[in-house]
C-alpha cells in the first residue's frame, strides 16, 4: 500500500514539474519541428542539455563570477553582469529541474520495490500459512 502512495506522489510531482516547465516556454535546443508542434523544455534530458548550453554560453563571457566581478560589486547597468547573472539565474533553474526528475524516478522506484517486497512477504505468508495448516 505503501508502496502504491510513493508511486502515485513521484507521479504527482513529475506532473507538476512538467506543467511548471511548460508554462515556462523555455524551447533552447529543441528542433524547429518541435518548437512548431508547440513542445518547450519539459524532461530531464531536455533540462540537462538546455542547462548546459546555457553554461557554455555563460562561460564565454567569463569563466566565474569572481572573473566577471573583477575584484569589484554586481553592477545591474552593465549588460554584461547583467547576461552572465541571467544565464546563471536559468541555468541553476533547469538543473534543479533535472535533479527534481532525478528525485522522482527514484521515488517510482523505490514504490515499486516497496510493492514487490509487500507481494513477496505476502505470498511467502500465504505458503507458509498453508504448509503449517498441512502438518
């Protein structure tokens, strides 16, 4: 029964995840096909891709905050500050976002072992229920 409750709640929230991402409209490395059919960044996979072309594109304007700062403070007016805290600000979004779907394949996991090991100790119950019965 158990087991049942984490499937359905790793179900749940990779619905939700998905719908969040959805209404996002993030479509970076998606085909002109997909984009045509209405499709947006909505997976793992997609995330993970996504996130790290935003990481390459990041890294050519500086390869760290401290190198963008040069010594100084984040200045908003500058556009270059100001890309680089943007791409930082999506890039951690798509990778919690792959990290959220990594969480819930864990947790279907988890349920569906939970429902193996629930049938397994009853089925060994019942056998055993009936050997003892026999005696």
């Amino acid at each position: 029964m158990v087991g049942a409750v984490f499937i359905y709640q790793a179900y749940d929230k990779e619905s939700w995840m998905q719908n969040a991402m959805r209404q996002e409209k993030v479509t970076l490395g998606l085909t002109d096909e997909q984009i045509a059919a209405g499709e947006f960044i909505d997976t793992a996979a997609e995330a993970q891709a996504a996130g790290d072309t935003i990481r390459e594109h990041r890294r050519s304007i500086a390869s760290s905050y401290q190198e963008l700062l040069g010594g100084g403070q984040f200045d908003p007016s500058d556009p270059e500050q100001l890309s680089y805290a943007q791409a930082l600000n999506m890039e951690n979004y798509l990778y919690l976002a792959v990290l959220g779907f990594g969480v819930t394949t864990v947790i279907y996991g988890v349920g569906a072992f939970m429902l193996v090991v629930g049938a397994a100790l009853v089925g060994g119950g019942i056998v055993l229920f009936r050997l003892s019965s026999e005696v």
